[in-house]
C-alpha cells in the first residue's frame, strides 16, 4: 500500500528524506531550487517543520551552513540542482572540510535514464565531490535513499566534514513508503574519553614542567570551564589561537591573547620562555606560530591531529572529558608571580590599543574602529568576521567579552562575513548578530543582503571601506612589490541597503561612529554601516 502526505498526494523518496532528516532535529535548508531539485524542494515546502532559506548564490548557501555548524555544533543542508548549482557550493564546502565543521548537501542529479554525455546540466557529481568530502554517493535506487542518507549524517557527524548525496529528479519524485526503508543510527555527536595512560602521561609532563602555558584552540571551545580550572590549579597562563579568541573574556586574569602574527607580545613572551605547552584542542598551525622545539602535552579528539607538533603525551581525547580528568590529577601550584606579571603586561597592552584608537583621525582608523564595537556591542553579540585586512584588527584590537565568533579559518575565504552572519542570526534570533567585514569580501556576496531582508534577518554589517584590497596591499609591501590590482570602485553601500529594504548609515567621522552603532543595534531591521576607513596598517 503507497503511503500518502496530508495533502493527499503519493509519499515520495523526498519526502521521505525530508522527514528523516527532521526526525533527526535537521530541519534547515539553505540553497536555490531548480528543474533537478524540485522533488525535494516541495518535499521541504511540505514539511511544516522545514525551513528553506533561498540565497541569491549557491556559494552562500554553504558558507552559511558552514558557518551554522561552527555557531551551535549542529548540522543544516545545503539543497542545490545539478551541475553548476553543485559547481557553486565548491568555495563553502571546502571551507568547511578546512574547518572540520559538518554539513550535508542534498543535489539534484539529472533523471537516471538520461545520465551520460550531453546531459543538460549534468556532470560527474561523484568525482566533483570527491576531494572535499567524508562521504559522497548518488542514489540510484529508491530502497536505498534513507539508508544512504542516515549514513551520510553518521560520517558528517563522526569524521567532521561534507557528506554530499546526489539524488536524481526521478528518484526523488518516486513513491516510498517509508515503513519499509532500511536506515542506519546516526550519533547526535561524539565524545571521546582518555586512557588513565594518556592521562597518566600528561599529568607527569605537566607536574615536571616549571613555567608552563596552556593553548587553547578552537576544538577547546566547549571546554572553558575545564581551561580555565586547569589553569587555576597550576597557575599557567592561557594563551589562545585566532579561532579560540574568546573563549573566556580578554579580561580574565588567566588570559594572555592571542598567539601569532596578531597576537599580543605578552603571549609570545608567555611561549617562548616556557618549558611546555599545554595545547588544548589547536592544531598547532602556521599562523598560531609555535615554535616546534617546544615541548608539548596535546589533547584533541581527532587521532590525527596528534603528533602534528612533536609531543612529551599525546592525549586523544574531547577536551570537555579530558581536561577535567587532567585538573584531578595534576599538582596544584602555588603563585610565583606570573598572574601580576600577566595583569601589568595586559594593562601595558590595552593602554597600547587605547593610544592606538585616535579619536580624531580621518578617514577613520581601524584601531579606533575595533575600540568603539568592543565598547558597544553587547557582551552576548554573536560576531560572524570576515577574511581581510578586518580580520586582522579584529583579532589583533577587538577585546572579547562573552560573545561568540566564526570566521573562515584554513581555507581562509573572502565571503564568509555575511552568510556567516544570515546563520548565526538563524541560530540566534534572540542575540545582536553583527558581521564585521571589508570592502572586498562583502562585494563578493553583497546580493545575499536581501535574503536578510527577505527572510526578516535583522543584522548589522559593519563594512571597513577602504576602496582597496587593503590586505594584498600589506601582503605586497611585505614581499617588496608594488601596489598594483587591488583599487576597488565601489557603491554607496548605505544607499544599496536602503535599496534592498533594509537600512543603511554612512559614517566619515569618529565622532558619529559609537552612535550609528548603537542605533543600529536598536533597529528591528538587517543595516549597513559604512564606514569610511584608513587603509594604511600603521604610519
């Protein structure tokens, strides 16, 4: 007997998969439909649970689902057609196989019969999606969609990444009844707890060690509590990397900044006069800079991220687990001095910023810029950032209280701010969601202000515009070139966003900066700062 929806017409395999996926509290879609995808996009128009979130660009439907899963640690769908629908989310998919963030990705594939050369739209799908993924397939036959969809979600969930499936037209639109589908569990998520050898061995490196730091990395994230503990009890300073940046308020006496090229030199002191560092869910990256003759304890989740970084122990393991188990057991310290000698070196570092915030200057200077959103952005805001010359000040002068950031970390794509704001306003209706981004990256998805618009997205875009690609330019200087490529002509930003029905301030003065962003905050609409900015780094 055929299974039939509530408006009475035959239960397909997409409605199936639509109602699967709910089952498993996955209930948000962002993409474009098309001829190949119609199937699922009525199975979803049909669910009253689904939401489709229509983006002008493929590529910023999956960097919001990227960016999504960075936010909560829970999964939304990318739903495309075939061919160059799929082609588009190449740039956001990757950003978050970079990341290791979890995304699935539901494609219209042409109708099986008519796969082959000079297929409309059609292209090797499987091959295409081969080198970003953790689990890539094409349903070809009905009985196997759900057991091949829970199984996608298992390995999005488990190894951290895109499980993509490509589903043809006829497929989708063919009749299931869904008592009869076989199915796999999936994991709501994965914990992993330590050996007592790998504890054992981290706690003799630790209780050896006379100055030690603790890094803490993105993947240490959902752990500060344990971070913090761990630091109290054996009074070492915690030094961040720039995807960790607040992951306990730059005011905690325990916190040092960031490590790397923006990153505080106290922090750099910190590592460099240590004898061992803690490294708390980080990869050890080039950017974060640690020197690789430094004696380190690792614990992260993922196998393969240890002994990146020669190791004294390896502990595999989530660092919400194994933390604690390392505080139990560790020698408690008494203070030598370090927590002053942090506190004088933090204050000589803000009162640094401070000067470098020139109230006066114009055009407007970054570093004043990051001052006033520290001072008057709301301590929960959720921050999305871009990749730019932006970046760099955010990180480097942006002082965290308790908000949450994401940016594009490894693959590091101009483009990430506004979809990744679009999510996280998705994810939290209820917080200030503000996206601080440049010139360059928001032109590249400067359409998707309308999705805001459209879907009643109320964000604030705060765009640094300083007519140039002013991170190439640094990048250039530093390599002995000389400025060329990187002169941008660009709208009136605030007058696009009145255009596109949302709200748009222009700022040229500091003085009126601290004001247009607390009445954009205010606003019950997305808004457009547009802020005329220095290019220049420093001098």
């Amino acid at each position: 007997m055929r299974k039939t929806t509530s408006e009475g017409s035959v239960t397909t395999v997409a409605d199936v998969l639509v109602s699967e996926l709910e089952a498993w509290g996955i209930t948000l879609y962002f993409g474009i439909p098309g001829s190949s995808s119609l199937p699922l996009v009525d199975a979803v128009r049909r669910n009253p649970n689904a939401r489709y979130i229509v983006t002008r660009h493929e590529q910023t439907a999956a960097m919001a689902a990227s960016a999504y899963n960075k936010f909560t640690g829970e999964i939304a769908v990318c739903l495309t057609i075939a061919g160059p629908g799929a082609t588009n989310l190449a740039t956001g998919l990757y950003d978050a196989k970079e990341d290791r963030t979890s995304v699935l990705s539901l494609n219209g594939q042409v109708k099986a019969q008519y796969a082959g050369p000079g297929g409309i739209q059609e292209i090797d799908q499987d091959a295409f999606f081969r080198p970003v993924t953790v689990f890539n397939n094409t349903v070809a036959d009905p009985a196997m969609a759900v057991k091949l969809l829970t199984r996608a979600l298992r390995y999005a969930i488990v190894a951290r990444g895109v499980a993509q499936l490509s589903i043809p037209n006829d497929i989708q639109a063919a009749p299931l009844d869904p008592a009869y589908c076989k199915r796999e569990t999936c994991l709501p998520a994965v914990r992993v707890a330590p050996t007592d050898e790998a504890v054992g061995a981290a706690v003799e490196a630790i209780d050896a060690a006379t100055r030690p730091v603790i890094l803490a990395g993105f993947g240490a994230m959902d752990a500060a509590g344990a971070v913090l503990d761990l630091a109290e009890r054996i009074q070492a300073p915690i030094v961040t990397t720039f995807r960790a940046k607040g992951i306990l308020p730059d005011d905690n006496e325990w916190i040092a900044g960031v490590h790397g090229e923006l990153g505080t030199p106290h922090a750099l002191t910190l590592v460099l006069e240590s004898d061992l560092v803690i490294a708390c869910g980080a990869s050890f990256s080039d950017l974060t800079g640690i020197p690789e003759d430094k004696r380190a304890v690792q614990v992260d989740i993922d196998p393969l991220q240890l002994g990146k970084h020669p190791l004294v122990a390896a502990v595999w393991g989530d660092c919400a687990i194994a933390l604690p188990r390392i505080v139990e057991e560790v020698r408690p310290r008494e203070d030598q001095g370090i927590r002053q000698w942090l506190a004088d070196r933090k204050r000589e570092w803000f009162d640094r910023l401070d000067r470098e915030a020139d109230p006066e200057a114009v055009p407007i200077r970054p570093p004043y810029i990051m001052n006033v959103l520290s001072e008057t952005l709301p301590e929960d805001a959720v921050i999305s950032v871009d990749v730019g010359d932006n970046q760099w000040w955010f990180g480097r002068n942006f002082r965290m209280k308790r908000q949450r950031f994401a940016m594009s970390g490894y693959l590091g794509t101009m483009g990430f701010g506004l979809p990744g704001a679009i999510a996280a306003k998705l994810a939290y209706p209820e917080k200030t969601v503000v996206c601080i981004t440049g010139d360059g990256g928001f032109s590249m998805v400067m359409a998707d202000f309308v999705t805001a618009v459209k879907y009643d997205l109320p964000i604030v875009v705060v765009v640094l515009n300083n007519r140039e690609l002013a991170m190439i330019r640094e990048e250039q200087r530093e390599a002995n070139y000389p400025p060329y490529g990187i002169d941008l002509t660009n709208p009136d930003f605030a007058a696009f966003a009145g255009t596109c029905g949302g709200a748009g301030i222009q700022v040229t003065r500091p003085q009126d900066l601290a004001g247009a962003v607390r009445k954009a905050v205010q606003m019950d609409t997305p808004v457009i700062i547009d802020v005329e900015t220095d290019p220049k780094r420093f001098g």
